[in-house]
C-alpha cells in the first residue's frame, strides 16, 4: 500500500478547524449557521469571534440571503449546514443572490451522500454536486479528508466569488499530509500507472487507493487521482492521465447522474474519448444505515472500483 | 420639507413617471402598474433622504444602501438611478432589450451602477439587505440599509424567516418598505392569499412599524424622518406604505391589470398627458 494514515478524522471537524484558524488570519471572514453548530464543527469559531458568528435558526433560505448582503461592505461570509440543506433547500436563493449576483459566499456543507447514515435518504443528498457545478461562476469542491478540508476551508478564502465546500460526516482516514497546500482547481496525482485511471472525489479517494493495491497485486499499474476540484475541473490532468492510460474509472459518492463522473467524460468525450466506467450512486435514494453499510449496499467501496477498472481494461481497444 | 423643495421632488417624480411608461411602451411589455406606484418613495430616497455617495461603489461602505426586493419594478429604479447620475439617461431606452445592463430585473451582473444584488424570484431581499446591515454594524458604520418588498411578495416564507431574524438579533439600522397596493398579478390580495394585518404581524414579529400614504409625498417623508429617529434603537423598522397601483395614470389606478402589460402607443400618449416632463425625456 503505497499510503497509510495513523488516525481517522472527520472532514467537518478540518472545515471547522480550518474555519478558526482562517478566521484568525483574516478579519473579513464571518460564520452562518442554521441550528448546526456542533454538527458543522463551528463551537471554536463561535467561541472565538462570538461578534462574527450569526446563529439564523432553522432558515436556510434567510442565511443564504443574509450571507450574500454581507459580502457588500467586504465580509467573507462562510455558511454551514448540511449539504441537503445548503444546496437542494435553497437552490433559488444561492442562484440568484449568489452565483447570478457575483457574490463571494462560501457554502459550506457538511454530512453530504450516504455517509450521513442513519437519519436516512431525507437528509442523504446525492445531487448537490451536479446541482452546484451547473450554476455560472460556481466553484465546487469536494474534500478527502480532514487535512484536505482543513487546507481548503483556509484556501477558499483567497478566492474571489461563490465556493461550495462539500464534506462529511464519518471519521475517515487521514491520509493526506498535514499543512499541505491546497490549489483551487489542481488535481493531485496520489500514484502513477499505466493500465487504468482512477478518479476519485471525497470519501471515495481513500477506496481508490484501496483499490490501487489490489489491482496492484494482480500485477496492473494504476493512475490515481485525487479530484477534489469538480468545477473547475483540472481537464489537463485527466486528459494526460487517461492519454497514458486509455481507460478510466471514476468514483463517488454522488449519483452518477449530475456527479464528477460526467464532467470527466465530457472532458473526454471532447477531447480524448477512452471507455470510462463510474462509481456512483445510480439513480436511487439512500436509507437508514450505518455509513460503511450503506456504502457497501450501494456499491461505493474499493471492491466496485476494482471490478470496473477490469470491466474498463477489458473494453480497452 | 421647504414647498418649494417639495415641488421639485414631485417634478423629479412626475419625470420618473414618464421614464417608466416610455420604458414600458418602448420594450413592448414590463411592470408599469407597481412601479408608477413606488416612484414617490424612490424620488424621495434618493433626492432626498439617502446619504449616498455620487459614485457608485458595489461595496457601499459609509453611505446608506438601497435593495429593491420586488425587482419587477425594475422600470422606476432604473430611471431614478439614471436622473440620480448613475448612468446615462439614453440608457434606459436599453430596458428589457437584448444587450441592455437594464434587464428585466435588476442584476449587478450587467455591471449596472447603483443596483448591487439580483432581484426579481421575490422573497430574498429583506435577507439581503439584514446581510448588508449586519456587514454595517460590523464596520462600525451608523448608516442606514432600506429596503423595498411587494404586499404581494409577502406570500413568500422566507419573508417571515428573515423578520424573525431581524428581530431576534436588532438589526436596527434597516428601514424596510412595503408597497401595500393590495394588488398581484391574479387578483387583489384580499382574493388571492390574504396578507393582513401586515401591521400586526411585523408587531408581532418584534419591528417597530409605521404606516402612511406612499403616494403623498409630504406624509411619507416624515414617515421616514420618524423611523430614522428610531434607528438604533433595538428593533427593525417597517414602512407599511398604502400606495395606488399606477399612480399617476387614471386608466392604470384600482385595478391589477396593469401589474404585468404595458401600455401602447395610444395609451402611452394618453398617460403622458396626464405627467409633466420636468427634466427632459430620454
């Protein structure tokens, strides 16, 4: 296995890390939440800067508002709640006081796809990828893990316009170094192949590494690449892969419909048609479970990754 | 308020009047009803009672904010932003047509000067402008944030999320308006979905609310005067403004037919008799 981590976090609690430690830097910056301050990590921040949090109540929709009037008089505001209710719930208001109105919003969202677990489908948004990309001048960034988060809850901060930040609830592995930059829109290269591709996005990239080993182990060399950018997406770096590799697979926990595994076969369908495979949820809600039973029942594990990198070899011309 | 003063501010309005159904009859289609019915408090607001920079800034700071929230009553902010000094007059020839920074509602996305947020899916901008007020207190600014909503838009949730809010956490430094024509685009509201007693529903909601003519110029000025000595004083405060839907026009007044058509070139003509033009048509 060519990475290991020594402990597991949650990617919420690097978003609300990260949003302390960026609000120390940067006095501009102030925190919305909607009734979920200790699910969202925000207790420190708040505890911190009490004058630059806003608690709104359960008013998604009035915190997206107020999140883009304060952008005028140069705040930076940061909004937290789950990705249900950061995205679908408020679709309208973020597209026209927000993405169409230019305004330098930062949505971040927490418990996102199934890994939510038990509470259910309701709250389990498999959508907000392919909802947020296809708003104009909407960035959307799904994390891996705590570090990452972390990274990219500071770095967003730094970029002018609206950014939705996707993340987690589980404890997952901490694989990725800590304290390393963070590159709005860079892909990162986590292993080199020949073979086949993987691109993965969020909790899912730690199971395209699982995967990498196995595949390894049967003497293939694979292409991993951590896409924690979705829009705007780093095409070169797909398109330089999957030009060595001729073949790729993509992993997420996002429908396949709307997710990172469209976007990646426009870049190719455009530019250099390979056969791809997607791991994803496919077109179906989630339910009640546990996280990796759920992620197991719905076909989001290192097994699904590996079992499409054959089928997507075998179609390879 | 001097009569003198205020006989230029009614000329300044009778021009805005005109702007809106040359706008209308120009574009072929548009808001005239809601608009001509604002351009009393528009006029006001920005001849008179705003502290405002003459340059537009999209950041705002240290002068008062406006948000229209009720963005299909584009026609009469445009104008009153052009015969403000904002942009040229001959612009607002531009309205609703393609390549135009005047859309059919209001956006910042066309770069237009003075409009700072998109406006027109109603219900959003009494949050925006609590967002932009908030912002205020933060940057240590004791200028004022308005705001301006439909009766109407009033059917909407987010409305009541947003007063709620404003209360809870003294957001007082925002005057908010409402245009209580009692008129939507099915019917009165009385018919449609009954707002009443807007009054005593912002009461209830914990704003301090004030009620006048919006189409007298005189009352609702000191209207506004009264409110702004409420500023800073712990509660969000409300305009509940009775205004005639096509004011100015009499084939356009008690009816709701006029939300949504514009008038044609006859009636255009007949409208046009009825309001003086003050400062030169575009």
């Amino acid at each position: 296995m060519k990475y290991s981590f020594s402990e597991k976090k949650d990617t919420r609690s690097g978003f609300g890390d990260g949003l302390l430690e960026v609000a120390k830097k940067n006095d501009r910056v102030v925190g919305l939440c909607a009734d979920l301050t200790g699910s969202l990590k925000m207790g420190d921040f708040k505890k911190a800067f009490p004058d630059r949090f806003f608690q709104v109540g359960i008013a998604e929709a009035n915190m997206i508002g107020i999140a883009a009037g304060m952008t005028i008089g140069g705040m930076i505001p940061y909004t937290g709640t789950f990705a249900n209710f950061s995205t679908g719930r408020v679709y309208d208001q973020i597209r026209q006081s927000i993405a169409y109105s230019k305004k330098n919003v930062k949505i971040c969202a927490s418990h996102a796809g199934l890994t939510l677990g038990e509470d259910g489908a309701t709250h389990q948004i498999l959508e907000d990828i392919g909802l947020m990309k296809m708003l104009p001048h909407m960035t959307v960034i799904n994390t891996c893990d705590y570090n990452q988060t972390k990274a990219a809850t500071i770095a967003i901060a730094d970029l002018e316009g609206p950014v939705y930040l996707r993340f987690g609830r589980p404890k997952v592995p901490v694989f990725t170094p800590d304290n390393d930059s963070f590159e709005v829109g860079k892909a990162v290269q986590l292993c080199e192949g020949s073979d086949v591709t993987i691109i993965a996005t969020g909790h899912l990239v730690w199971e395209a590494l699982l995967a990498e080993e196995i595949l390894s182990n049967k003497g293939l060399s694979v292409d991993v690449i951590n896409i924690h950018t979705i829009k705007p997406l780093d095409e070169k770096a797909i398109i330089d892969s999957v030009r060595e590799t001729k073949c790729v697979v993509t992993a997420e926990e996002h429908q396949i419909f709307g997710g990172l595994g469209e976007s990646v076969a426009g870049v190719l369908a455009r530019s250099f048609p390979a056969p791809i495979e997607m791991v994803g949820v496919k077109d179906c809600f989630g339910e009640s479970g546990e996280p990796d039973e759920l992620m197991v029942k719905y076909g989001l594990t290192k097994n699904e990754i590996v079992d499409a990198a054959m089928k997507v070899i075998a179609r390879k011309a | 308020m001097k009569k003198k003063e205020l006989q230029e501010l009614q000329g300044i309005a009778s021009q805005v009047r005109r702007d809106i159904v040359r706008m209308v009859n120009n574009a072929g289609n548009g808001h005239p009803g809601g608009a001509l019915g604002c351009a009393d408090l528009l006029t006001l607001l920005y001849f008179k009672v705003m502290e405002r920079k003459e340059k537009f800034e999209m950041n705002g700071e240290n002068e008062d904010l406006f948000f229209l929230s009720n963005g299909h009553i584009s026609a009469v902010w445009y104008s009153v932003l052009a015969r403000s000094g904002y942009f040229d007059v001959e612009e607002l020839k531009t309205h609703r047509k393609i390549d135009s920074r005047l859309q059919g509602h209001p956006t910042p996305y066309e770069e237009l000067e003075g409009v700072r947020m998109a406006s027109g899916s109603l219900g959003q901008g009494l949050s925006v402008a609590i967002g932009a007020a908030l912002t205020k207190k933060l940057n240590k600014e004791n200028k004022v944030v308005y705001v301006l909503m439909g009766d109407g838009e009033q059917q909407e949730g987010q409305i009541w999320e947003a007063a709620m809010f404003a209360a809870h956490h003294k957001v007082d430094n925002l005057i908010a308006f409402i245009d209580h024509n009692k008129q939507q685009i099915d019917g009165s509201t009385d018919e449609v979905m009954s707002v009443e007693s807007l009054k005593d529903k912002y009461e209830s909601f914990g704003w301090n609310v004030f009620e006048c003519d919006g189409n007298n110029m005189e009352k609702l000025y000191s209207t506004i005067i009264l409110a702004k000595k409420e500023v800073g004083n712990q509660k969000p405060l409300m305009i509940l403004m009775k205004t005639e839907m096509g004011y100015g026009v009499d084939y356009m007044m008690g009816t709701h037919k006029w939300h949504g058509v514009a008038p044609n070139d006859e009636e255009t003509k007949k409208a046009l008799e009825q309001l003086e033009e003050t400062l030169g048509d575009f």
